[in-house]
C-alpha cells in the first residue's frame, strides 16, 4: 500500500484461518491501530475459534473460500492463524498476491515452506511477520529489552526461557471442548519444538543480539500420553554462537491449579547482573502478571511493568504503509523459523514418543 492509498483509506485486513485464539489478539491489536477488518475464512468453520470469531467481529464479511480474500487487490494484509501446516501455504499465496502477512507461530512447519516463503518474500518485496507473542504482547519482555539494551545488567551472554503449556486450556480453544485432533499430530503442529520453542528461540536471538546460532542438542519426549504415540509433551533444547548460549525448556504439563495457562519464565544472564521475568504468574506472590525483577550490583528490584507500551501492531501498519522493518527484521524472523525447524528435525526422542 502506497503512502498516498494510506492517507485516503485505513489498512484493510482479512483472517484467513481460524484454529487458534491467537488469531484474537492479532485482530484486536490491528483494530487497536484502526484498520479495518474485512474478512474472514477458516478451512473449518464450526471450529471454536472461528465460530467465536464472527460473533466478535460480525461486520466482518465470512468467505467460505478464503482465496478471494487472498486475491483480493483491495486487502492490503492477511491474517492467518489457521492450523500450523497451513499457514506456510497460505501465506505463500498471499505474498505473492501482493499482500504482507502476520502469521501465527510457528510460521510454517518444515523447511521447504520456510524455503518457500523466503523466495516469495524476495520476489514479491512484500514481509512476512511470525507473531511471537511472548515478546511481542507481553509488557514486561518489552520492558526487559530496554534494560538489557541500556547496560544495566552489562553484557547477555545466557538466556534460560521455560514454556510450559497447559493441554486443556480453554482460552487457547476459545471456549471449545477438547483439543482437536490435529493437536496431536506433529506432522500438523510442527512438533513441540517448532511450535511452543520458536517463542524462547526468538528471545534468545533478540536479547543476546544475534543474528544466528547453532543448535548443539535437541529432545522430544512423550511421557504424558502413550495413547497418542505421535504427540510429544515435552521439549528441550541448547543454542550457542560466539557470544552467547541458550536453554529452552517447553511443556504441556501446566497443573490445573496453576490460576494461568503456564508459568513462562526467562532467565536473562548479563555479565553484571540478571533479570528474570514471570510473564504471566508471580506463583504465591503478587497479584497480576508482567513481573521483572532485576539483581544487580545495586541490589535487587521488582520493576513496575505496566505504563510499558507494546509496540508491535503499530509498527506493522507503519511498516505495511511505509515498506519498512520496525516490528520485527525480517532476516531474524526466518532465522528463528530456521533454527526452531532445524531443532526439531534432528531432535532425539523419548518416552512414548514416535
């Protein structure tokens, strides 16, 4: 969309895939900016989700084939959230039909989408932005960036990022029943380490500044469901670079007394202090979530995250508008995508785990 179109009209945008709940937060965030929402397709209407979607958002125009709202010249930005084997795809399709797209993680699920992808962003000069919302929707991340980046913890050499999940959370599933069954096949999901793994692979990337890494060691491991072979409820894996390590940890064991859907935690390691943030649960502790806390030598801090701005969706719009990279290098989402796939390829496996 050209600087001129943008003066004359808001950003128009369509959700094409409606599995998952993230597909809420990416749509409130774009209409928080003012854009417009137009409309919205899902392979499976009568899912949860996409059910919930058109009772949100019933001025938006429901296309059973969601290839119109991809070809559409009107549509300026694509949305998907769909389920994860098909989200490479149909951002393909989009890109190359002159559209910029905010995918859900994981982006895609094996490296030939990856592959594909990158060449349709470098022919078609349109982005492709892989929502990583445990940085990106989560004020105290945001808060623990301009810490790192002011010195106060000296230089990022680890970062220690857990993920755990839990399986039945029903915000996740917008209210609906049970997970579905493709939950449960990683051939769909990408596995356990592209899927949840991509979110602590991007912090690491982000707050250790770096543009690559090697993956030293991967497991998947299912020890939770041996009626389901396929599925794999636990995940770890090494990051190194010149600079710096990375621990990851994820799960789908989160207790149900757990007042949240998981306990994510990140352990950011400078030569002169630490932060760790309790994103979304401070466990018998303060109310709330977004908690920092700072060790340095100074002292200790619980930093007070709530007057923090999330930046994300205004800086896709100006970067949709002004053909720039301000919410997230497109170099660096690929690279994530790269080493989250790359983790789960050569992964060893244990437990119950196929």
């Amino acid at each position: 969309m050209s600087t001129e179109t943008a003066a004359r009209r808001p950003l128009r945008f369509a959700v094409v895939g409606l599995d998952h709940a993230h597909a809420f937060g990416q749509t409130a965030g774009l209409l928080g900016q003012g854009c417009e929402l137009v409309g919205l397709s899902s392979d499976d209407p009568d899912a949860a989700v996409a059910q919930a979607a058109r009772t949100r958002w019933p001025e938006a125009v429901w296309v059973d084939d969601g290839s119109e709202l991809l070809r559409d010249p009107e549509i300026d930005l694509i949305v998907t959230a769909a389920v994860p084997d098909r989200r490479g795809p149909i951002a393909v399709e989009a890109l190359r039909q002159g559209k910029d797209v905010v995918a859900d993680k994981p982006g895609c699920v094996t490296a030939d989408q990856l592959d594909e992808i990158e060449r349709a962003v470098a022919e078609t000069g349109r982005f492709w932005s892989v929502t990583f919302s445990e940085r990106f929707e989560v004020r105290c991340a945001v808060r623990a960036g301009e810490l790192v980046r002011s010195g106060r913890i000296g230089k990022v050499v680890q970062t220690l990022g857990l993920g755990p999940h839990r399986e039945g959370d029903r915000a996740h599933l917008a209210g609906g029943a049970g997970r579905p069954d493709w939950f449960y096949d990683p051939a769909r999901t990408g596995g356990i380490l592209a899927d949840i793994a991509s979110h602590q692979i991007d912090q690491f990337l982000w707050f250790t500044g770096s543009d690559t890494a090697e993956v030293v060691s991967s497991t998947v491991a299912n020890y939770a469901h041996p009626e389901s072979p396929a599925m794999q409820d636990f995940g770890e894996l090494t990051l190194r670079n010149d600079h710096a390590h990375g621990y990851v940890r994820v799960d789908w064991y989160t207790p149900q007394g757990l007042p949240t859907w998981g306990d994510g935690r990140l352990v950011i390691l400078g030569t002169e202090g630490y932060i760790e943030l309790r994103k979304y649960v401070d466990i018998a502790g303060r109310p709330g979530g977004d908690h920092l806390f700072v060790v340095d030598g100074a002292g200790t801090e619980h930093v007070d995250c709530s007057d923090v701005e999330l930046s994300y969706y205004p800086d896709l719009v100006h970067d949709v508008v002004h053909r720039t990279e301000t919410a997230c290098p497109q170099g660096h989402t690929f690279e994530v995508m790269r080493l989250a796939l790359q983790a789960q390829r050569d992964a060893t496996r244990s437990g119950f785990a196929r």
